[in-house]
C-alpha cells in the first residue's frame, strides 16, 4: 500500500492525528508501568515463605500484669499446645514470617571488618521451631535442647550457634557455610553456623526500602522468647487448623484467666492483610489502564468515523475507480497504525521518564524492557481493533455515493 494517499489525508486532519498520537502515547506510557507495578505487586504477594502457612496459626499473647515467673508461664503455656489433639507442634518467638514486626542486622565475617557482607532478618526459637514451621533443613543440623537459652526482652541476643537460610548463607559463604562463623553487628560478637534450612522469609513485605533487599536472608537464633508480649507459633496436622484454633484459645484461657489473647488467626490470614495494599494497588492499576484503553479506543473510533463521514466523496470515488472493500478498510487500518506507531515511538520516552521518576521517589525496580514490548503489541491491537468497525463502515459507502456528493 502507498503511503503518500495515508500522509496526505493526514496532512488534511493534522489536529485530530495529532490528538491521538498524543493519547496514545500517555496512554501506553502509564501502561508499560502499571503491567510492571501489577506484576511486581503480584508475584510479591505470592511469595513463598517456607512455612507451612496452610497449617501455622499465630496467637498474640500478652500478660495483664508483671510477672517474675516469665520462663515457667512461656514454658507451661507452649507445653500445654503441643498436647493439644491435632497439634503437631510449638513454639514461642518476638516474630514470625510476614509479620512486618521484627529484628535485622548486618552481619560481618570478620570483626575488625568495617562494611558488613550481608544484612539479615533474625528470629527467636528453639529446638521445635523448625519442626513447628515446617522448613526444610538442608544442611547440618537442628539446636540440641542445651544450646536453647531463655532471653527476655530488655537483653541483648549472642547467640553462639544459629541456624541461616541458604540465601543468607550463599551471600556470606558462597563455598560453603556449614561450621563458619559469622559476626554480628552488636558488640562483633560471634556465632557458629551448625544448620542450613531452604527457605525462610524475613517478617517484613515491604516491596520498596532496604527490606526488600534481604527477604531471602533470615536466621534462627537458639531462644526462648520472655516478654509481657510475645507470640506462640502453632502448627496443626492437615485439616485441623480451625479446630486446634479454637481449643488452643479455651485452653489458654482456662489456664490464666488473666491474660489477653489480642489475636489469634492462621498464618494464610497474615498473608492476606500483610499484602492487603499490594493487592489493592494491583486492582487500581488494572482498572485505571482499562479505564485509559477504553478512552483511546472511543476516541480512535469518534475520530475515524468523523474522517469516514468527511470523505464519503473520495471514498465513493475511489470505489467508482475500482478499490475494492478491503483496500478502504486496510487505507484506515494503515493510516491508523502510522498515528499509533507515532504515539508509541513518543511514549517510550515518556514511559522511561515516567519510570526514573517513579524509581527516585518511590524505590521502584527500573522497568524491564520486556514491557515496553508487552504495552507496543497492546497499544497496537487496540488501535486496529477500534478503527475496525468504522473502516467498514467507509468500506460500505457505495461508487454512486461520489456523484451524489457533487
């Protein structure tokens, strides 16, 4: 097909192209970013943590009042869980994966080491807490009840032995990190590496900020949890999750009226609120690029069928001169393509602005390449699609139509 009749006919409505090239070049430009930010946001809540979430509920215990008789109370209450029927077993931590409430720091190999290897999240637990998550140790070993130590909130965890995920451990021993030692960043003081497990997920979800970039890497330090406040990690056999909910609250209850049980829910219920405003923003951006896509393909559709109407003449003439329907409907499919490839070309540039900002200001990822190709082939087909019907419609204008029109 000649271009010179498309650049023509364009020259004579440069206004309305240019109106279109403009829209779809925002248009494609803001959806390059929200088909990245949606599947960012997605695969993010999708994560896996490494527990056995199906299974695992949460209960938030807190005391009323003091109590000096903090390690009897914690080991009492998690020796009464784990003879609860259906439970497999328990535990008690300051944390527990996505709970976006925890503990982090950078972690050293050396102790006169001045930049630390690799920042991780660290969680308290004993030697159920691998068992009662559900994680698969892959190396070494599991704590020895005599390496498991009671430490209260006001004190200050050194651990000699810890159990690392292999994430963490191929950052600080890409050879191999079963019997080295790592350095923390309090005091330098030092700890054996005895255990590797698969995977564990940091408590924090967050997809922007310095978290994001050790979710992989946590540690279990060999600790009982004493607080005011701490939570009892609970695992259930298949199918009993519910019902060991409920009797682990009367249970608790019975035992000490006195305490406040502030929650108690299933680790599936943690996900769903931890990723609550992920999912939120994935649905809004969804909406909006539809919302923007539907706009763009009405106003390529007005357009077109404003330029079919002003041209019933040459249209007619060229129908009379022998072009036949499909020649006039590939005329607008091409003339329409060539404003589309035009807004496409300009919004790539926007998109990348659009991104670099994004990135200053929100701590984004840069947007793969990959997307600018996934919102070329969209943007295109909307185009087609829209100036479909009234090319047909031109197509439909009869050869007696150009002497009417006289």
């Amino acid at each position: 097909m000649e271009l010179h009749p498309i650049i023509s006919a364009m020259r004579r409505n440069k206004t309305g192209a240019l109106l279109i090239a403009i829209q779809m070049g925002v248009t494609y430009a803001i959806l390059c970013n929200a088909l990245f930010l949606i599947r960012q946001r997605t695969a993010l809540s999708q994560r896996p943590t490494g527990a056995d979430e199906d299974n695992i509920l949460v209960i938030d215990n807190l005391w009323a009042s003091a109590h000096s008789d903090l390690p009897s109370r914690s080991q009492t209450d998690v020796v009464l869980l784990r003879s609860l029927p259906g439970v497999v077993d328990a535990f008690v931590s300051a944390s527990y994966p996505l709970s976006n409430d925890g503990f982090s720091q950078p972690y050293y190999l050396q102790p006169t080491q001045q930049h630390a290897t690799a920042t991780s999240a660290f969680y308290f637990g004993d030697e159920h807490a691998i068992h009662t998550l559900g994680l698969t140790l892959v190396a070494g070993r599991n704590f020895s009840p005599d390496e498991v130590a009671d430490l209260r909130d006001d004190e200050v965890a050194r651990p000699k032995v810890v159990i690392v995920t292999r994430a963490f451990a191929g950052k600080m021993f890409p050879g191999g990190a079963l019997g080295k030692f790592i350095y923390g960043e309090v005091d330098k003081s030092f700890a054996q590496v005895i255990g590797i497990v698969d995977r564990l997920q940091s408590p924090f979800t967050s997809a922007s900020g310095d978290a994001s970039t050790y979710v992989d890497n946590s540690i279990l330090e060999p600790f009982r949890f004493l607080s005011a406040e701490s939570y009892y990690i609970v695992r259930a056999q298949p199918g009993r999750l519910e019902a060991t909910l409920q009797a682990a609250q009367k249970r608790l209850v019975d035992a000490d009226p006195s305490r406040i049980l502030k929650r108690v829910r299933p680790l599936a219920a943690v996900r769903a609120e931890a990723y609550r405003d992920d999912r939120s923003l994935a649905i809004i951006l969804g909406v909006v690029s539809i919302a923007l896509i539907t706009v763009t393909v009405f106003g390529i559709v007005g357009l077109t069928s404003y330029w079919v109407s002003q041209r019933q003449r040459q249209i007619g003439i060229r129908r009379a001169l022998g072009a036949t329907r499909g020649a006039i409907v590939r005329h607008f499919q091409a003339e329409s393509l060539l404003i589309a490839a035009v807004g496409v070309s300009a919004g790539v540039a926007l998109a990348m602005a659009l991104n670099i900002w994004m990135v200053s200001s929100f701590e984004t990822m840069r947007l793969p390449v990959i997307y600018l190709w996934i919102g070329a082939t969209i943007s295109i087909l909307a185009d087609q699609l829209a100036v479909l019907w009234p090319a047909l419609r031109a197509a439909s204008i009869s050869p007696a139509s150009a002497a009417r029109s006289a």
